[in-house]
C-alpha cells in the first residue's frame, strides 16, 4: 500500500503535464527553415530574422549596420537562439515570433524586454 501511495504524486503530476500540454490558439510547427521574419510594434521593421537552415539564422538590422549570424534550437513553439553575445529564447505564436531577451545569457543578460516580429 506504502508503493501505490508513492506513485499518487506521479500520476498526479503526470495527468496535469498532459491535459495542460495542448493548447488549440497556436499552431505547433515542425521546422521554422528557410522563413524570414520583419520586425513590428515596437521594433523597427528594418530588422529582420531569417533561418536559413534547420539550424543557422541570420539577424539583420539595416538601421545600424548590424548583421548577427547564430545558430538555433527549435521545437514547437519555443527556440534559443545562440550568437556571439549569448543565448536568448524566443517563441512563435502563428505568425508572431517573440524575442524574450529576459531569458538571455551572456550579454543578452544585460538587454530587457522583447522583439517582436510578423512572419513574411
């Protein structure tokens, strides 16, 4: 009896990932290869985001001359995006992406807030 009781917080647990874990407003995605993104709301539409592999991206912004080449992870909706100034996680909700710099690393660290961008 001691056992079953034992595993009552796991299924527990278990039930509440799973019925928690679909959300029918966002489209689940299986690759973001070879789509580009322009900036919006707040930030500028002259940035861009472009991944141009399954794991390469490439971040443009023509205002200020910059041009960030990095590498990705994605899978559904949420990624992290890795350059030279750090990591930073981002997400996708239909055709918004979403830079959430307060989840970054390194030098990302020091930026707050988000970039938002529209899909092309």
């Amino acid at each position: 009896m001691k056992k079953a009781t034992l595993f009552l917080p796991f299924i527990f647990i278990t039930l509440l990932i799973l019925s928690c874990n679909k959300d029918d407003d966002i489209k689940v995605l299986s690759s973001i290869n070879g789509t580009s993104w322009v900036g919006t709301g707040d930030t500028s539409s002259r940035r861009t985001i472009t991944f141009t592999s399954e794991l390469d991206y490439n971040y443009l912004d023509s205002e200020y001359g910059d041009n960030i080449h990095g590498t990705y992870i994605f899978s559904n909706v949420r990624g992290v995006l890795t350059d030279r100034y750090g990591t930073t996680g981002f997400y996708i909700n239909n055709e918004l992406l979403t830079i959430d710099y307060d989840t970054g690393t390194g030098e990302y660290i020091e930026d707050t807030g988000i970039e938002t961008f529209l899909k092309k």
